[in-house]
C-alpha cells in the first residue's frame, strides 16, 4: 500500500510522533490507521522506560485553583532540561495534570506508595485505578491513563519525565 502524505499527516496530528515514526507505522500496519496508533503507542512507552533512568532536575511547579475558589492543586513535574520545562506542550500537561489532580483526588502517585493499611478492604486494582495518579483515567481522554499521557510526552520530548509530588487542597478537609 502506498502510504500519502495525508495519511502521515493526519496520524502526526492525532499522535504528536515525528514524521518518520508516522511513516513507518503506517507501513509496518499497511494503512491501517487505529494500529499504527497502537505501534506508535507502544514504541512511546518503550522509550520512557528506556528514559526512566535519565535525571530529571529541571521542571516546573503548577498550580490550579477552581472556579469557585473552594479547591486547587499544587504539582511538581519534572523533566531533564529547561528547554523542555518552556516546551508549550510539557506546559499544557503540567497545567493538564493539576487539573486532573482537583477533579479526580488521587491520594497516592503510584501503586508503590501504597500500604496494604491503606487499601483496606477493597480490590487491589481498583484501589489503584481510583486513588494512584499514574493509573486514573485522564479527565480529558478517558481512553488514556494518565500514565499513558505521561508516557507519550516523554516519547514526544525524548526526555525523562516525573510527576514528583502533589498537594490537593479542599476548603473544610
């Protein structure tokens, strides 16, 4: 199958992938676009566990405060280097990720910062995907994980990325 500049064209836009990684997942898929979405997917989280190990020393504090002025949120995320902390794209998931943090209340980064006093009586995994940051559902694509956001900015920056702490405040808690 002969692989159009409009195709490229319209995967880069829905993935944010480079040109050349677009091309090859569309040939590697024969076209197919919804699978070299999943090539592209998997190749992205392949390159953050390759960056896991990078350090991340730059970065940038959000904030966000709701309309009503009753919650906010405060998220350190760091990255490798300052051109990629004034990347506009690193901006918006930092401001993405306060936001999600105010909407969704997770009380735990990862599953590893989890005790077995803390899961109580419930299933393990769906402690997990309600109050671990890295495993909600993000409030903005609900077919992403906000690991999986994380993720694609990383295979997007060629950059490591950590979310390092959070604060959710809430008048009267």
């Amino acid at each position: 199958m002969v692989i159009s500049t409009e195709m490229i064209k319209r995967l880069r836009l829905d993935t944010g992938a480079g040109v050349i990684d677009c091309k090859k997942a569309l040939e590697k898929t024969n076209g197919n676009f919804e699978e070299a979405k999943k090539v592209l997917k998997e190749k992205g989280i392949q390159i953050a566990q390759n960056k896991s190990e990078r350090v991340a020393k730059e970065g940038r504090i959000e904030s966000y405060i709701h309309h009503n002025h009753k919650i906010g949120s405060i998220v350190e995320i760091n990255c490798e280097t300052d051109f990629v902390a004034r990347n506009e794209e690193f901006i918006k998931f930092c401001k993405d990720i306060a936001m999600h943090i105010v909407a969704s209340a997770p009380r735990f980064l990862k599953r590893e910062d989890v005790s077995e006093q803390d899961i109580c009586q419930e299933d393990k995994e769906e402690f997990y995907k309600r109050y671990c940051l890295l495993e909600q559902k993000f409030i903005k694509d609900e077919s992403i994980t906000v690991g999986e956001y994380l993720s694609s900015l990383i295979a997007k920056t060629r950059e490591n990325i950590i979310i390092s702490k959070f604060s959710r405040f809430q008048i009267g808690q």
